[in-house]
C-alpha cells in the first residue's frame, strides 16, 4: 500500500467562489484528495472582494490558511513546503511571479504549476503579460498540470518550454452535486460570471432564444453583469448563486447553458467545472462548441451542441421528456465514471508519483487537526 501524499497548494481562492470558478475546482480536487487519504494545506493571499463573499471559510477536507504578506507566509510555512512531497501554485495567484521565486527558492521536493485557467495564460504570454507567471517560469516546474487538454499540452512543452505537460481538467464533487429532485421552475438557464467574450454567445444561445419563446421561462445567476444589458421579461436574474445552491438551481431546470471563454475555444479541450457539475446534477445540457466537447460528450447523446439560436429553439420545442432524461442521464453516467474529484485525485496522485524527487515523505509535518 502506498504512503499517504503531503501536499501544499497556493491557489487564487478555496474560500469564497465568488466571482471565480476556481474555489469549486479545488473544493472537488481536495476534497478527493482527502477521500483518498492524502493530506492538504491550502494557501490563500487574502484580499477583500473574496474575504465579503466566503462560502466555505472553514473546509473539512484540508487545512485552510490566508496570509496577507507573502514574506510571512514563507517564514511561517517554510519548513512545509520544504519537506511535503509536493508543492502545487495555481494561475491568478496574487504576485504570482514573486510567489513562484520564492517558493522554487526553498527547493521543494516537487514544484508543479496547476493552471486553471491554460489558454487565458498562454494568451496573455504571447502578450508580454505577465500578471502571475512570467514565460521563464514554465522550466522551473517539474511539471504544468493544465485545466486543457489535447493540443495544448505540446504547444506547452515545444513552444513555452514546460518540461512535463499534463491535463489535469477540472472535475466535481459528485457527494454534493446531484439531483434534489424539486420541481422544474425554468426552461432553460445559466450559471457564470459576466464576461465580455461569453457575453456574445449568451445574448446569441439564451436571450435570443428567451425572445423568440416569450411563453417559457429563462435564467441567468451570476454576478458583475453590466445594468445596460436589455433582459428580456421572461429572463429571471441572480445576482450570486453560491455553491450549495447549485445543484437546486440545476435541479429545476428543464435545460442548462454551458458557454465558454473565447480563449478556451480556440484552444480546445478545455470543459469548464459548470459543465461537469451540471451532469452530475442530472440537467440535459445544451453548449455552444468547441474541439474535443464531442470526445467527453457524445452529441446527440449526451449533450446538445448549439451552433445557433435556432438550434436552442428547436432543443426546447422539439426534444421530448423521454429523449430529455436520456441526455442527462449519459451525461451523469459519463461525469462519475470519469469527472469526479475522487477520480482526478487519482490522477494527480498517480502524476506526482511519477515525478522526480525524494519519494513520499512519511516524516512529513501534520497538519492541524480537521474532520472527517
């Protein structure tokens, strides 16, 4: 039997969700990580907008720290992040690039980089951008856990110099998301974050839609839509939705919207957590397309891809209740075989296994004691 991991991330938030979608990403990775009995410690820059909005200040499945100063957070978890077998940062990390130095510094066991957010940082690469990891980075990484598959990860070795690629998608934690069976409250609906490239294909998969069929009704929940933005009436708005309201808001839909970034489409293989979460919750999913949503989910089968309006309308219209259920039910089937956080804990275990370092560390510091 292998030694349990002793693992250290620094990621952009496990506390709040809002506003981000990397809190659930992490909640579902660390929670299956805890499942499968290896230890975790989470580090948090706090900082204020997440700080007013926490939904899970005080996880069960890790150890949750915040720091407000990186000189102090290396003082007072220096001899962690040495000794555990391996030390993860994540993208949008606050002073990323500072944080990356010093952690690489302490020459930890194994130093990974988990980027939630893969075509979004090559882009900003590409632009000299380097708001929190600088392109001379990538080589300091024994290896670049990408939320993007496919392609990408050769890109991310040939091109930017990472010496290991690999997918690492975002996954669910299906204990929590699953149906509630309430009853159907809206036709069709959206969970996300206003942002200014999805916003096209919302206005384009939903509120278009939501005119041509004044007799159904819609939803949207997310925060920092612009107020100029013309809802139609049957369009419902929610303003933050956090996450142990989810699987009740997917529940009552009889459709769900799964939109992505435009960077994610151009490179492909990039499923969001929403997508996952919202098969584990049973909801028939339509979704605009992109390269390799059709290898997770069988079009026609599992999921509907939406290439217009109409496409939307004639999903809502035409698609009978029988044919509906059997969409959600081989999108679940496909998301617990494969999509849950227990499954890509696996996953990441196995990675880091193979990494070079010292090998599991049973001396390894105990964290501070926490639930089961």
């Amino acid at each position: 039997m292998t030694s349990p991991l002793d693992i250290v991330i620094l990621g952009l938030s496990l506390s709040s969700s809002w506003g981000n979608g990397h809190a659930t990403t992490y909640r579902a990775l660390i929670g299956g990580l805890r499942a499968e009995g290896h230890r975790v410690l989470f580090l948090e820059h706090d900082v204020p907008w997440y700080a007013a909005h926490r939904d899970l200040p005080d996880p069960d499945f890790c150890q949750l720290v915040h720091y407000s100063d990186i000189d102090e957070m290396i003082e007072n978890h220096a001899d962690r992040i040495k000794a555990a077998d391996a030390v993860i940062i994540g993208s949008y990390v606050p002073s990323g690039v500072t944080v990356i130095d010093r952690i690489a510094a302490l020459q930890p066991r194994r130093l990974c980089f988990y980027d939630i957010d893969t075509p979004v940082t090559l882009a900003k690469l590409d632009r000299g951008d380097e708001e929190y990891l600088a392109r001379r980075q990538l080589a300091i990484f024994d290896a670049y856990f990408s939320f993007s598959g496919g392609d990408v990860l050769t890109r991310l070795e040939r091109r930017y110099g990472a010496r290991k690629a690999i997918a690492l998608y975002c996954s669910v934690d299906a204990s929590r998301y699953r149906s509630t069976g309430e009853t159907l409250r809206w036709d069709f609906g959206y969970l996300g974050t206003y942002s200014p490239d999805r916003q096209p294909t919302l206005e384009r998969l939903l509120i278009e839609p939501a005119r041509q069929l004044p007799h159904l009704s819609f939803v949207v929940a997310g925060p920092q839509y612009p107020g100029d933005i013309d809802w139609p009436a049957n369009v419902e708005r929610i303003e933050h939705l956090p996450p142990p309201d989810h699987p009740s808001f997917y529940s009552r839909q009889r459709f769900t919207l799964n939109v992505t970034r435009s960077d994610m489409i151009a490179a492909g293989w990039s499923p969001s957590v929403r997508l996952f979460e919202a098969a584990a919750c049973g909801t028939p999913i339509i979704s605009d397309d992109w390269r390799g949503l059709d290898e997770l989910f069988a079009d026609g089968q599992a999921i509907v891809i939406a290439k217009g309006s109409e496409h939307v309308i004639d999903a809502l219209t035409k698609i009978s209740p029988e044919a509906r259920l059997a969409l959600a039910s081989a999108a679940r089937a496909t998301v617990l075989e494969r999509h849950t956080g227990e499954v890509r804990a696996r996953e990441l275990a196995a990675a880091l296994r193979e990494l070079p370092g010292e090998g599991v560390n049973d001396s390894a510091p105990e964290p501070q004691s926490i639930s089961a």
